[in-house]
C-alpha cells in the first residue's frame, strides 16, 4: 500500500495514503455508516457560547471523550467500525480505543482551524483519519507562521487514510473549509488512543 509522508516544520509530519479503501469498498462503506449509524446535531462552545455544529457526528469507545466543551458519553462500537478499527491498527502498527465520525452532508458542513490537544490524548498522539464519500480540502497551518501564509492542502479522497504524527498536534492546527456549493456527502473517521477520561488521572 503507497504512501506519501510529508514532513513538516517543528517536528510534525503526516501519512496520506490515498487507496486506502479501493472505490467499490469505500462507496459501501460509506452508505453502511450514513444509513445505520446514530447521527446527532450537537452543540459545542464558541468563544462561551453553545453553538450547533455544522455537521454530524456519532463516536463509539470506552472512556468518554471531551472537547470544545461538550463531553461524548461512552459508546458501543458497531460491528462496521471493530472492523475498520482491526483494519486500521494492522497497517499503522497503533492502538486505537476511541473513534469520532464527522457527516458533512454538503459543502455548507465544514470543521475549524483547530488541534487535538486534549490531555487525555498524552504528549505526541497517533490519530489516523478516513475519509469516505465526496473528495474534500484538508488545511494544515503551523501555529507559529504569519497568518497570512497559505496553508498546506492536502485532497482527501473517498477511501483514503491520512495519519498524523509527531509535534503536530502541537504545534499545527487543521480543519475542513466550507466547499462552497457542493451536494454531495462525505463521512471521516477519527481515531484515537485516548489515555484516560476526562478528569482522571493517567491510567497504568
């Protein structure tokens, strides 16, 4: 399976594999999660304020993951996603205990400039991404350049993999822009080994 490492400034670099799924494997994948998952319009805040938002998302793993002030509850896997996860942790070589499923239902749906930074998420974490459905621009902006700088782009195809690794959560944020008027749908799949729940202490 090829894949592509870009190496980038502070330590931080990123895996795209892009046939990680061939197509006939990633459109059915992509219907299985969009028809028979638990999807939910949530609030997060933004500068204090509860805000809904613009996409989907449904998780599944044992310890409860917090963000952007809202906490998601622990959740049983379904049997689509053990699979993908076993999949996952096969090629990577990582260890995977929680996963967030984002669904852009159109180009209106889109994710902030952001990083997974969580203490819970321990120093220099491992999350690998899938992407399925419509093709989308994935930004990454390292935190320390001028803000005028164009950030990288990478094309995240339906059916493939991006890992990120090193500093980058660190020392990088990224995100998903609005794809002005685009209708079609795209669903990823953020997975991540979660240390401890939130307000705990590390587990051994």
């Amino acid at each position: 399976m090829e894949c592509e490492r870009t190496e980038l400034q502070e330590g931080a670099w990123v895996d795209y594999y892009q046939s990680f799924y061939s197509n006939d494997e990633a459109d059915a994948i992509y219907a299985q999660l969009r028809d028979e998952l638990e999807w939910e319009h949530r609030d997060i805040l933004v500068f204090g304020k509860p805000v809904k938002q613009p996409r989907l998302v449904a998780w599944a793993g044992d310890i409860e993951y917090r963000y952007s002030g809202q906490t998601l509850p622990v959740y049983p896997m379904a049997s689509i996603l053990t699979k993908i996860q076993n999949q996952l942790e096969l090629a990577t070589g990582c260890s995977f205990n929680h996963v967030l499923l984002n669904y852009y239902r159109d180009g209106r749906d889109n994710m902030g400039m952001h990083a997974d930074d969580e203490r819970e998420l321990g120093l220099n974490p491992v999350i690998a991404a899938l992407s399925f459905g419509v093709d989308r621009r994935f930004l990454l902006k390292c935190k320390n350049s001028a803000k005028r700088e164009t950030p990288t782009s990478i094309l995240l195809q339906g059916g493939s993999l991006i890992v990120m690794g090193g500093t980058i959560q660190h020392t990088w944020r990224h995100g998903v822009p609005k794809a002005g008027r685009l209708d079609q749908g795209r669903i990823n799949l953020i997975f991540r080994q979660l240390k401890w729940a939130p307000g705990e202490r590390p587990r051994d």
